[in-house]
C-alpha cells in the first residue's frame, strides 16, 4: 500500500507538480512494459537420469526483440496487443474493469459511510469499560489477514446457509454485494481508526476549549468544531484506501471466480504451474490494467484534494 | 498499578511460537519427516487419507496422509525465517531512503515517490505474482532468495515513507535545529538524533510490518505461487508441472487449493488459522510495544 500525502501548494506550484507527476506516470508506465516484455521463453534439457532441469536464464537479444516487435506492433496497429485469444486488449480490459470499478467505488462510498460513524462510536467508547468492544474490534478486523476473512465467508455463504446466496454470481445483486462488502471490511475498519484517532488528537486544542468556554453545547462543538475538522484528515485517506482496495480486489475476485481488472491481469500473467509452453502472457492486457488502474489512482488523488480543501475552508 | 497486558500477550504469544519452532519438531508426538501414510489400519478397518481428526492426528491430515500438525510445527521455522528475512530487507533498504528523503526533495525523495507510484498501478501482490512468473527467477536454483529480494521490494516504498514522514516532523524539532546550528555533519544528525528519535516508532512498525509479510506469503499460498524452488516433475507431452518442495505455511495453502474447488475446508483452515495466530501475536506484540514507548502501560 502506498500512501501519498496531498499538500496544498499554490496554482503554480500545484502545475509544476502536477507535470512531475505525469512524468513520474510515464516512467512507471514504461517500468511496468519492461518488466511485461520480459521472454518468457526458457530451455528444458533432460539429464541421462531422465531429470528435467529447466534453464530460465535471461536472453537479452530475445527481450530486446521482444520490446522491439512490441513497440513496432503497437504503433503500427494502433493497439496495446492482444490477448491469448487474438482480441484486441482494450475491450478486453476495459470489459474487465467494469465488472471491478462498482465493487472499487462502492467498497470506498461503505468504507466512509459505515467507517465515520464506527470511529466516533469508538471514541465515544474509548473513555468507557466498553473501550475493548469499540476500538479494540477495530484494531482486531484490521489486524486479520484479508483472505483468512474471504475464506470464511466463502466457506460459510456455500455450507451454511439457507437463503440460497449464490456466492459465485456474476449476474443479478449478488454479483455487486458480495464483492463489494467483502471488500469494504477492511477500508470502514480503516476510516473508524482514522475517524476516532483524529477526534482525540482534536480534543484539548484551543478552538475546542474555547467554544466550551463560550458555553456553546456540546453537539455543536462535536459536530460544528471537532466532526468538520476530522473528517478533513479523514478524507486526505482516500488515495491509500483506494490503493489498498485496489490491490485486495485480486483475492476476492479470484476466490469467487470472476474475471474482472485484477483477476484478469493475474491472468494474463500467466502463472502457471504445469508448464507446457508458457507463451500465454498477455502484455498488453497487463499494460492496460496498469493504465486503468493508475487512471483511478490519480482520480482518488484529486478527489482527496478537492475534499481537503472543500472542508477545510469551511 | 495498570499493566500493559497486550505488551505481554504478543509477548507470550510469539514466545510459543518461537518454541514451537525450535524445539517443536523434536517432541515425541510430532513426525519430523512428513512422511505419507496414505493408508493405516484403525479398529480393524483400513482407512484412506485424509484422516479425521483424532488422537492420532490432531488437526487431521492432508490428503497424501501427511499429519497437519506435524506439517504446521515443522514449517514454522522455515516460515518465520522468510518473514524475518523479508522484514529485514525492507527496513534496511526503507530506513536509510526515508531518512534521506527527509527533506521532501532531492533524488531520494523523487525515488520514494516513484517505488509508491509504481506500486499503486500495480498493486503489491500482482506485481510480486508478475515477477515470480519470470522464468529467471521461476527456475533459478536461489528462487528463495529472489522471492525474499522481491517481497521486501515491493513494499520498500511505503516504509520509505513512514520514515520520511517521521523524518520531516522530526526536522522541525528545536533540538534538531541546534544539532544543525552546530555544523553536525548530516551522518552525525542521522546517527545521533534521528534514529534515536525515530527507534521506538520503527521498531513498533518492524512488528506490524512481520504480520503484513506473513499475510503477503499466505496470498501467494492462495494463488498458488511458491517461494521455493519446487522440483519439476514430469508430466504427458513433454511438458512438466512443478511440486512443492517446501513446507513454509504459504506453500501448504497452496498444497490444498485444489481441495477448495471439491468444497473441502478442513485442511485448508489449518495453516490459514496459524498464519491468524502469529499475525495477531505480531499485532499484539506491536500494538503493546507503542503503548510502552507512549507511557501508556507503564507501571505507575
């Protein structure tokens, strides 16, 4: 996960950053091909006693022809590749992402919407003997691995149920929900450890003291003073959860069988361990993915920033 | 008098873990060599692996009648040495490239951003899975160490960042500006005032960070992708499949995948549910660690 602070800097500035920042995208991006474009051609020779000794050294005259007949292609064809299948990769994977981006979107609208007010009903805990049910099952649900959880439920949905839940839909509201609440477990236990941590870092600041020695109510310091204030650190969080979300969607998505952005780039991968010819990478399906995928990121990023400064101009 | 119990639950937690480890494999009741009892006699009957769990096999068996406690005592070692080496990796590339991208400039900085960049478009585990497929490392002899190499990479970046964020805070301290005011060379100032200030909150994030690596190994288990340079086994047609060798817990996920698919839970839960127990001694352990360094637990 990575996690990238937004500063607010002034237009220039702001322009100058946002160029470094299209250029440091470029360079990933060609990152990404180059290790894509990797041969992925390897020698077998069987030894007298019949071993099979694999050989995966790396034939650098292979990958320069490889990036070469890649770049040629590409611009010759106007497209990213294709995929095992002889498809173009585009459709491909832009089919692939919107079976992933409401999960994605929905993951993160729950995580803010069930997660602020978890985290407030833990601060609200924490001074109590009931501190242990509020932010100690927090820390718990974040503490546990996220396929541990995924198993669970897939183990649970398929043997012990008796509303019929398809768990491997890919068509009707279970295709949506569970994914999407699968996905949202980790983010709204995430935004609650932000929500409650941020009201106790804003309780005892001079703004706070004041207003209660002005004799203003307390649901209007809570929620005028300190709500207003936390939920703008709150909201500089959406890059990393999106990133985080990002990148445990491949799980979900390949325990529950469904081809969406990460469960096919992971095929395309083409990680396989019967080897017979493993020439099945698809590179432009990956290279695509990586596009989308950063596209959102970037999307994430500006809506942080605008949500920042929105509440804290207020 | 208030004790601090999570610093001694992590404590005690990871204190069994680390004899299991060491001394595990030699009690009586645990089979050191993994063997294959594929079929036994019981009451009279002879009885085909997988076995129920019983006296004889507590957390049942696999399917090659292999026993899962045995398997889960033996791997422990071999687990907790990958964790650690992956942890140590990470912080000894993270550490110094957070303290120099400290000022939030300069080449340091730029790379910091870029391995953060990198990592968002292609999120950890797939970028780890992409590289793992790459027959350089696939049949490399030391794929162990090259998986360590990759699994520490790809999240350098956001240790790197931790650092750099504590680093900056730290700058702007008023002891920091008199070390400077002395003409402290900047290996001095790292040395003598960053890392010391720093040390606690590293060493609280070490341990979350060993349960963040043990989760990576039990996602590559799920996919099965191995760390370990499995034998290649022949198959029809000139092609081969690779079998594991290696008895790490995210292997042994990977071993019982297939059962997944024919709806069988049993095996499968065991390795996952040690890989929950030490992820949440690591937790434990971190979470009273920072309590410690706060004040929070201390003995008044």
């Amino acid at each position: 996960m990575s996690i990238i602070a937004l500063d607010e800097r002034s237009p220039p500035i702001l322009l100058k950053s946002m160029f470094r920042s299209f250029l440091i995208a470029l360079s990933v991006f060609v990152v990404v091909a180059l290790v894509v474009l990797i041969p992925r051609d390897f020698t077998v020779s069987v030894t007298p006693q019949y071993w099979i000794v694999p050989d995966g050294s790396l034939n650098w005259q292979a990958y320069g022809e490889n990036i070469r007949g890649y770049v040629h292609s590409a611009i010759e064809h106007r497209t990213l590749g294709v995929t095992r299948y002889g498809e173009p990769a585009e459709p491909v994977v832009w089919a692939a992402f919107k079976i992933s981006l409401p999960v994605i979107l929905g993951a993160l609208l729950a995580g803010f919407v069930l997660g602020i007010p978890k985290g407030m009903l833990d601060y609200a805990l924490s001074r109590t003997r009931f501190a242990l049910l509020g932010g100690g099952t927090t820390w718990l649900m974040q503490a546990l691995p996220d396929f541990f959880l995924l198993l669970l439920a897939r183990w649970y949905v398929i043997h012990y149920q008796g509303s019929h839940i398809r768990f491997f839909a890919q068509t009707g509201w279970e295709s949506f929900v569970i994914p999407t609440v699968l996905a949202s477990i980790y983010p709204i236990f995430y935004v609650a450890r932000v929500t409650s941590s941020s009201i106790a870092g804003q309780e005892g600041l001079m703004y706070v003291k004041t207003a209660r020695a002005k004799g203003m109510p307390e649901s209007i310091v809570f929620g005028r003073h300190i709500m207003s204030n936390s939920l703008a650190r709150v909201f500089t969080h959406i890059m990393p959860l999106g990133v985080y979300i990002l990148s445990s969607l491949l799980l979900i998505e390949y325990l529950r069988n469904v081809p969406g952005a990460s469960y096919r780039a992971f095929q395309a991968i083409d990680y396989n361990k019967v080897t017979a010819s493993g020439g099945n990478v698809e590179p432009g399906v990956l290279i695509g993915t990586a596009f989308c995928f950063m596209l959102l990121v970037l999307v994430f990023q500006a809506v942080g920033y605008l949500a920042r400064r929105r509440v804290s101009a207020r | 008098m208030k004790k601090n119990i999570l610093l001694w639950t992590g404590a005690a937690l990871l204190a069994f873990l680390l004899l299991a480890a060491a001394a595990g494999p030699y009690l009586p009741f645990i089979d050191r060599n993994l063997e294959e009892v594929r079929f036994r006699m019981e009451n009279g009957h002879l009885i085909k692996a997988p076995y129920e769990i019983s006296w004889r096999s507590p957390l049942g068996s696999s399917k090659f009648g292999v026993d899962n406690l045995s398997r889960i005592v033996v791997g422990a070692r071999e687990t907790l040495a990958i964790v650690f080496g992956v942890s140590l990796l990470r912080y000894a590339l993270g550490v110094p490239l957070g303290l120099l991208a400290g000022r939030r400039k300069g080449f340091s900085h730029l790379l910091l951003v870029w391995l953060n960049r990198l990592f968002s478009s292609m999120p950890a585990l797939l970028m780890t899975v992409l590289l793992a497929a790459v027959p350089f490392f696939l049949f490399s002899p030391g794929r162990l160490y090259w998986m360590i190499g990759i699994m520490a990479l790809v999240e350098t970046g956001r240790v790197g960042y931790i650092v750099q964020q504590h680093t900056a805070a730290l700058s702007q301290e008023s002891y920091m500006e008199a070390g400077r005011a002395l003409g402290l060379r900047r290996l001095r100032m790292f040395k003598a005032y960053y890392i010391p200030a720093l040390l606690p909150d590293l060493i609280v994030n070490f341990c979350l960070d060993l349960g963040k690596v043990l989760i990576l190994i039990g996602q590559l288990g799920v996919l099965t992708v191995y760390l370990n340079p499995g034998s290649a086994e022949a198959g029809l047609n000139n092609e081969f499949e690779f079998v594991n060798t290696a008895h790490d817990w995210g292997s042994m996920i990977s071993d019982q995948i297939p059962d997944l698919n024919v709806g069988r839970f049993g095996s499968i839960l065991v390795p996952v549910f040690a890989i929950v127990y030490a992820v949440l001694a690591f937790n434990f352990l971190g979470e009273g660690l920072r309590r410690h360094f706060n004040g929070i637990g201390r003995v008044k």
